[in-house]
C-alpha cells in the first residue's frame, strides 16, 4: 500500500527477481517480498535458482543465485518468462540475468560493488552504466552498500562487514516502496528470528532505510500498486513443495493414527522434507538421519514392517540407491512412500536445476517384475494433497508408493489455503488380529492388498523376504507356476488402483481438437500456454497427469478423442514414450533438458510448432 501522496502506476501482475553472490542472502529477500506479497493478498508463484557451486568465487557468474517472484491480482500459476525489475547486488548478477530482461525493465544495481574488480571477474570490459549497455532499460545504480553501513554507523557492537551484510534488507525495503509491499510482516520476522538483538535492530534500521529511500531519492518513477487477487475465503500461509510435502505426511499419519518413521539421508533439493519433519515430533513423527540412502530405505521398510508409516525420501542419485529395497517393499508387499525430488541427472549432474528425468527410474528401475504406484504433485501446495493420496494408497493396498516431486516444485512456493481438520480425509488402517484363517499372503477380494499383521501379534507369526513366497502361505517357494501367479497378483494389485483415483479432466476448449498432456511441475507453464494459444483462436486443450502408474482409467479414452496430442515434459520424452507404447496413438513431443523449467512463450510457439506438425 502507497502510504505517501505519490501518484501511484497499476498494474495487473509484476514479475520481479532478485540476484546476487550466495552469501547475499537473495533467497531470504525473494521470500520475504514473496510472502509479504501473499499477505498483502496477491497470488504469488516463485523461483528460487540456486548456484550448483556450494563456495564458488566471491563476485563470479557461478556464484550467482537468484528469487524470482510473480505476483498479481490474478490467478498466478507460473514465476514469469521475464522480469519487470531485476535487484542486482555485484555485475555478475547483472551480467548473468541481463539476457532475459525485456526492453524497458527496471534495473536496479548496487553501484558500490561495481569496482574494476568485480567487473573484471563478471566479465565487463567497461562499467554498463557509463558505457550505454543498459539505454534499453530503466537502470538505478543505487548506493546500497554505503546508504546501509552509514544507517547502521551508529550500532557499535557490529563490524563493517556485518553491517555491509544487511544491505539485502536495504534492497527489499526500496523494493517493497516501489511495489507498494508493507513493510510490517518483515519488521515482525525480524523481531520474531532476532528479537531485540543488535543484528535484528540493524536489520530493522537497514529495511526503513532502503523504504525511506524510494521515497526521497526522487529517481524512481511512482511506485507500482497491484491490488489484491479474488481469492476464495479462508486461512492462507505461503508454502515451498518440501514444506507442503512434510506438512502433508505428517498430517497422513494423524489421519491414519499411525506413527510415522522417515529416515533419510542428505541430498540436495531433497534435505528439507527431513528438516521440516523434525519439527513435528509433538505429532507422533520420528525422524532418523542414517548413514546413508540404503541405510534409509530399509530403515523405513523396517517401520513399516512394524506398524509404523514408512517414509524415505531423495533425489535422483539416492533413488538408484534404494532400488534394492524397494524391490524388497514390493515382494514383502509392505507400505513404503518414496519421495524423489528430482533434479538433472545423471549422476550428480546438477543438483540444483529441475529436471522430469526419474519416471523411467522409479517405473523401471528394479529388478525382475516390480510393479509400484507413481503419483506427481503439480505445484508446491498440491504438494500436501498428494503426500497424503501417498499414504492412503500405500496403506490400503499394501505396496511401495513412489512420490515425484523435482527442484521446481521443492523449493517454489505459492498461497496454500490451510485445510480444516474436519476436511482431511479418513485413512482407514486395520492391523490383522484375528488368528482363525490367517496367513501372511491372503488377499483382500477389493484390493488384493494381503493383510497387516504387527509382529508380536499372538498367533499370527510369519515370515516375509526378498525370495518368493507361496501365495497364500507365504512359505519359500521356488515353483514356477506360483513365481509367475505371484507376479500378476502384484501387477494386479496396482492396475486396480486405477479404479481408486480420480479420472483425467481436460481443460481448456471444450471444442477443441488438439490436446496438450503434462505431468509434475509443467502443470502451471503448460496450463499458462494452453490459455494463451485459446486466446490466439488455436482451439486446445489440456490434460495433467498426477497419477502416473497406474494412470487414471479413463486417460486412454481422453486421448482417443483428440487428433493431434501434445506431450511436454523435462526430459526427452519419457511419458511421451510410454503413452505411445500404452495407448498405440501419435504423439509430439515437446521436452527441455536444460536444468531450467519451461517459459510461458516457449511452450506457446513449441506447442504451436507441434500442432502444426
């Protein structure tokens, strides 16, 4: 809100990102200006681009980590192609971001950092702002390290350094002037992370300074209003997909009354799912950081083994590591939710860039006949939704459930509407006890799944194992016959769930002849695209895959009613192939392997091309 008497510019939605060194603390300034933009009512989506470099050089291209924030009046379902405004804290923030800036973008840059050093090391042969490389913007070079440390001159106790250190809060405050962002929910993070500490008083002083600056530096044009969204009523917070993932599993187990054991390891994008479960211990969650990825995978079936909810999460690397266990998960017919946050591959490939590039892995990438369930979430607060369909189908079907989500949906954020307690789904749980007619491979006539017996149970003692087992009796069984029943009961098993989840629905033109499949975090670009190329007079429509194995039953008779089908993913055609093999239609794919999501104008020419193909 504009709280002075300047006229003020409105506009609809602003796309604004933020960028400097990996210890200038842009993912903290992007989230606070995104979360006060939520606060503030707005629909937001973000961004966080991390450096794959965990110490690369002070001022260098690979140091660069940028927050990028759409926020608008409207539904906001992407973090924009490009920014309206870049925050640049060295050149080399500026150089790495200046080719995605449109003509007439506001750049705002730190002119104390812009010494003949910094632009060597960013590659500048001449300051930009002297030689004329920045006429087609509306670029500010602000005195952001000088305004911040002559504020804070007269808190004694901090050094220059950590004075020079608060000039992010410097920048988001001149930001939230110019976008019309109060500054109250930050003052009150600040004195909730800090309290009354010389650090969080600095802080403060930093914010109001850079505030205070838009107002009277008189270099900016009138600050930007974007008013509030309509959005349905109800409580809102701002979520990233990792934090909605743990908030999800751990609201599964209360509505299972299960404890919840997840034992992981440390992987990139993948950590926070274990960080923010800890949390939860008050609501009955154990969390295990083991030695390592099949230390974790076993941990869990061993959970689960025991009655608990089984969860273990990584990405890409650790997945082919658990592959073993999870094989196990599927012969011992156990419930085991597996969390893959995917980024590119392989290998270690780039493990802070997005990439689709696991579903062969998680669908195949076991031996012998291994059928497991795969479901995706679409963006970060579908994340909670889709963590806790994870426990339901694992639970009542008694089978390995993998969960895919990748670095877009992990660390993005957006508003997620906190559900009412009365409003969460009943995960029904039932634990064999009654001894008349056990045993261990008997199967349910609706699910197939075999029951649940805890170990300890009197009268109910069995074994279970990686080699095959009799059906029925569960004993060792080496007959041919029984192998191949036992291997199409599993398969069964998880085909059945098809008639368990909700069908395909397409959006879009009711009278259109093309379709545009997706699946995972495309869902917002593609979705964006797909409106656009409506707006164009292309007659389209879209379909968003969220269950993957098995696919909602209905998907075959979708895609038979279109001509022209369009598949996009990140990766080079994965589900493209696999419908192709499953449902015998054409298909055109449109994929990205470039460790960065898809732009909105990408898809809308590449989708365009493919229809026309």
């Amino acid at each position: 809100m504009n709280t002075t008497n300047t006229p003020t510019e409105r506009r609809e939605r602003i796309v604004i990102r933020f960028a400097g060194d990996s210890g200038d603390g842009m993912q903290l300034t992007g989230t606070r200006f995104s979360e006060t933009s939520a606060l503030a009512g707005n629909d937001i989506a973000t961004f966080p681009d991390f450096p794959a470099e965990i110490r690369a050089p002070a001022g260098s291209i690979a140091g660069v980590s940028g927050f990028q924030v759409q926020f608008g009046a409207q539904a906001i379902y992407t973090p924009g192609d490009q920014p309206d405004a870049l925050v640049a804290m060295n050149p080399a923030a500026l150089r790495r971001n200046l080719g995605d800036l449109p003509d007439g973008a506001i750049v705002i840059c730190d002119e104390d950092q812009f010494n003949d050093k910094n632009l060597s090391r960013a590659g500048f042969a001449a300051n930009p702002f002297a030689d004329g490389s920045l006429d087609r913007f509306r670029s500010f070079s602000v005195p952001i390290t000088r305004a911040t440390i002559a504020a804070l001159e007269p808190i004694a106790s901090l050094s220059s350094r950590q004075k020079e250190r608060c000039r992010n809060f410097f920048a988001l405050g001149l930001t939230c002037w110019m976008y019309g962002r109060p500054l109250k929910p930050t003052l009150g993070w600040i004195q909730s992370k800090y309290g009354d500490s010389d650090v969080g008083e600095a802080n403060r002083i930093a914010l109001q300074k850079g505030y205070d600056f838009g107002i009277t530096a008189e270099i900016f044009a009138s600050p930007v209003e974007v008013p509030p969204a309509a959005i349905p009523p109800g409580r809102y917070r701002s979520v990233t997909g990792n934090q909605a993932t743990a908030l999800g599993l751990a609201a599964a187990a209360q509505c299972a009354n299960r404890q919840l054991v997840f034992a992981g390891y440390p992987i990139t994008p993948a950590s926070d799912i274990l960080h923010d479960l800890s949390k939860y211990k008050t609501f009955n969650v154990k969390t295990l950081q083991v030695e390592d990825e099949i230390a974790a995978a076993c941990a869990a079936i061993g959970a689960s083994y025991g009655g608990a909810i089984g969860i273990t999460a990584s990405s890409g690397p650790g997945i082919v590591l658990k592959g073993e266990a999870v094989g196990l998960a599927v012969s011992a017919e156990l419930p085991l939710v597996i969390v893959d946050v995917q980024r590119a591959g392989p290998s270690t490939g780039m493990p802070t860039k997005v990439e689709q590039a696991d579903l062969n892995l998680v669908l195949h990438g076991r031996n012998g006949e291994s059928p497991v369930v795969v479901i995706a979430p679409r963006s970060p607060a579908d994340a909670f939704d889709m963590a806790i369909e994870a426990v339901r189908l694992a639970t009542k079907y008694m089978v390995p459930v993998y969960y895919l989500s990748d670095a877009y949906v992990a660390n993005g954020a957006e508003p997620w509407r906190v559900p009412a307690v009365d409003d969460l789904p009943n995960i029904e749980v039932t634990n064999r006890t009654e001894v008349e007619g056990f045993a261990p491979f008997i199967r349910d006539a609706a699910t197939l799944a075999r029951p649940w017996a805890i170990p300890g149970t009197p009268g109910l003692e069995h074994r279970i194992g990686g080699i095959e087992k009799a059906d029925g009796s569960g004993h060792i069984s080496y007959d041919p016959v029984n192998h191949e029943r036992m291997s199409s009961l599993r398969a069964a098993k998880v085909a059945r769930i098809a008639d368990d989840i909700p069908p395909l629905e397409v959006e879009g033109d009711p009278n259109a002849t093309a379709l545009v499949v997706s699946w995972g975090s495309t869902y917002g670009t593609v979705r964006t695209a797909v409106e656009e190329l409506i707006r164009r007079g292309v007659p389209v429509a879209h379909a968003h895959l969220r269950y993957l194995n098995p696919m909602p039953a209905n998907t075959g008779e979708v895609l038979a009613r279109f001509a022209k089908v369009v598949v996009a993913e990140l990766n080079m055609g994965q589900l493209n192939v696999l419908l192709r093999a499953r449902f015998l239609i054409d298909t055109v794919a449109v994929t990205k392997i470039q460790g960065q999501p898809f732009k909105v104008a990408e898809l809308v020419a590449r989708i365009g091309d493919g229809l026309s193909a």
